[in-house]
C-alpha cells in the first residue's frame, strides 16, 4: 500500500487526512504549527487570524456535514472554531496521524513520487512517498503592494494585526476594504483617534441576517441563474443596506458576486456616523503623510495594508503545480494535468463553499487514489478524462473580475456539483 504525505492541518488538511483515512489509505500528515486549525489557531505562528474575528458564513453552511457543530451561535468565534478542529481531528483519529512542530521545507520528484524533507524537533529528515496532497492554505502569505514614496509611521499587513490595542490613540489608514479590513475598521473607530480607509474599487455589502435568518441560508435549493439572482439579490441589498456609494464608496465596476461581497454592514453604520471617512486611492508616501489620487492629503501614524494575500507553496519549484498567472492550473484546483503526484487541497474561494465543499474535494481525490490501489484502470479512465476532454465550467455563468485574487475563485453550485459528477463517474466500473 502505497504512502501520502499531506501538508497541512487546517480544515483543508483535516479533511484530506479524514477522507484518504476512510478509504485505507495511508496518511503522515506534517504541520508547522503545534496543533491542528491552522489560521483559525490564533496561537499558530502562521495564523492570520485576530481577536475579533468570526464566521462571514454561517455554522450550517460552513461545517463539515458529518460533524455538526456544538455551537448554536449562528457565526462563531476564532476560539469556538479551533476547538471544533480539536474536536473533529480527535473524534475521527486524525490527530495522531499529524507530525506537530515539522515544517516541510522541500519537496524534490524521485522515482515516480516525491521526497519530502520536513524540519521537525528531531531536526531534518526526508521521506519518500507515492503522492503528496497540498493544504498548507491560501491565506498565510501578505500581498504586500508597491508604492511610490516612503511611509515613516508605522505600516503594517493586516496579516499583522491581533488586537485593537495595536490601534489606540493612533490615527489608523487602512488601505483596501476586503471582509478583514472592514472588521478592523470597525475595532478601529473604538479604538483609534481617527480611522479612514482607501478604496479604488466599489463594493457589494451583504446583511449577515436577512428577514431574520443568516443571509446565506436563504435560496438553498436549486441555485437561480446567475443574471437572475445578481438582478434579484442587488434589488434585496439596496431595500436592506441602501447604496454604499452614498457612503462615499465607489460604485462597483462590475455586478455583485463577480467579485468576493463584504459580509460586513456594521461598517456602512459607522460611516454613517462619521466614525471612518473614505478615501481614494494612494498617490504616494511622503513621511507620515499620505496623498490620495484626488490631490488631497493626511497625516497617519498607522497605515494598515488590507490588500490580502498570495498563494504560496514555497516548498516545491512551480513547474510542478503548473502555474498560470498568479495560481496553479489545476482540474477542478486539485489535479495538475500531468498527474505527477502532486495533489492540491483547498485552493478554492467561493460565497458559501463551506468545509464541506472542501471535504467533497478531498473525497474526489481519495477515490482516485484507491482507484490508483485497487483499479488502476479506473484511476486510467479518469486521467484520460482530465487530459483529453474540456475541463468542467465551474464559474456558474458568473464573469469574475480578472484580479489575482479571483483567480481560484469559483461559484459553489457549479465546483460541487462538478465534483460529485467526477466523482460517480471514477467509482462507475467499466
């Protein structure tokens, strides 16, 4: 029986190790930090993750669906999250299969599968194995834009940030206003002396509850056709949180849900009471003032760069993952086309995918690798599939923006039933 190695305890790892586990298959598993959650572990080296931060979908969309949350809170805490991954790594025995404190520093093809040397508290080590599954997660490495000029005040990546104390008394810019920059804004306006963001895009913002019931929840049947549901969903968003341009935001340059919304209309409440004030893009640093687009200019103590973050994986040559512009080209984000052994998990982002969107990934790529075991000519039959036939539209007739960060985006409704398609068709016997 052939040996996987995946790298990685957060969610995405997790729920590769439980899905390859189930099938038989034989899993050593690597983290860097000292238990699973990965950025949900505050306390993770790693992690992104800060004290106020929660949920932008809700507990039942999100969760793994064999393994329910205790938590009856509709959008949980950090803290209630990392001991849910406690939790499901120690009811389904995946803990034990995890090397804590080991970080992957190299991976090097060898004799049709792959070298991995790890960093550990025994010091360095390499071992061989037949395929490795990535899940090292996509938002550990900050996108740390250029600008022109210097900024002396302090500046930092949201990537940073912990605790509002980080902002008290200070005068706060945050550049760019993704879901963790408007979460910080709102720590901001109680916290800092003055708070002002720069935008250069609009933005969609979405209630977290509508007509009494988490935003999400609502048309969980079968999914409306995009232009349906943009044309639908706009309409509800300006009966319940108006127009954000009104509020000094940009109008969007593209229609809502081609783009990743902002779960977050606290914001728009502050800035309806002057709490934060928006502001245009950087012109340029010069000492602690800043200068915006429209010729205008302040003075900052403190400039926060939300700007989000990068795909990584430091430890193996691109060439492996195939990529593409600023992400591996991969059929359905897992399988790179030449099938080298390589296998990646949870390079997805979509509204609403959940955990379990990120399971049924990993439930595909068990069944081929038992197919690899059991049935080579089924694992056969589904390489052919992926070089020799047009790769499934997963983009649900939505036009995302062209951004780096869209560049893994995908529509839930279009990635999962694309999955479980795949999926029945590899476990189909000739």
């Amino acid at each position: 029986m052939n040996r996987y190695a995946v790298i990685g305890a957060g969610p995405s790892g997790l729920a590769a190790a439980r899905a390859l586990h189930t099938r038989g298959i034989t899993v050593d598993g690597y983290e860097a930090s000292h238990g699973v959650g990965g950025l949900w572990d505050i306390t993770n080296p790693r992690s992104t993750m800060y004290e106020s931060a929660h949920l932008i979908s809700s507990r039942t969309t999100t969760e793994f669906a064999e393994f329910p949350m205790r938590s009856r809170v509709d959008y949980p805490g950090h803290r209630v999250l990392k001991k849910y991954f406690d939790d499901y790594a120690e009811h389904f025995g995946l803990t034990e299969l995890f090397r804590f404190d080991t970080r992957v520093t190299r991976l090097e093809p060898r004799d049709g599968g792959w070298d991995l040397t790890s960093a550990g508290p025994t010091g360095n080590e390499t071992r061989w194995y037949a395929g490795v599954v990535l899940a090292n997660g996509t938002l550990a490495e900050p996108n740390v834009p250029t600008f022109t000029g210097e900024f002396s005040g302090e500046l930092l990546h949201t990537s940073a940030y912990k605790s509002p104390e980080q902002l008290k008394d200070k005068r706060v810019l945050l550049i760019g206003a993704g879901n963790s920059g408007c979460d910080i804004a709102v720590d901001a306006v109680h916290h800092a002396v003055s708070v002002d963001m720069s935008v250069r895009r609009g933005y969609y913002f979405v209630p977290r509850y509508l007509f009494g019931r988490p935003s999400d929840t609502l048309n969980q049947g079968r999914p409306l056709p995009a232009r349906i549901k943009q044309a639908v969903d706009s309409r509800v968003l300006r009966a319940f949180t108006g127009d954000p341009v009104r509020f000094g935001f940009p109008r969007p340059d593209y229609r809502i849900y081609e783009s990743h919304p902002i779960v977050n209309t606290l914001i728009l409440n502050h800035l309806g009471q002057g709490d934060l004030r928006i502001r245009p893009d950087i012109a340029r640093f010069e000492g602690t003032a800043v200068h915006f687009r429209d010729g205008s200019a302040d003075d900052y103590e403190l400039v926060l760069l939300a700007t989000g973050y990068t795909l990584d994986y430091p430890f193996v040559d691109r060439e492996h993952l195939h990529w593409r512009g600023a992400s591996p080209r991969l059929f359905l984000n897992v399988f790179p086309a030449s099938f080298n052994g390589l296998y990646v998990m949870g390079m997805i982002e979509a509204s609403g995918i959940g955990w379990q969107g990120r399971y049924e990934q990993a439930e595909l790529l068990a069944a081929y690798l038992s197919a690899v075991e059991e049935d080579p000519a089924r694992a056969a039959r589904f390489r052919e599939r992926v070089t020799g036939a047009p790769w499934p539209d997963v983009t649900g007739g939505y036009r995302y923006l062209g951004l780096d960060r869209m560049a893994y985006y995908v529509n839930k409704d279009a990635y999962r039933g694309a999955v479980r398609r795949e999926k029945s068709a590899l476990e189909v016997s000739a």
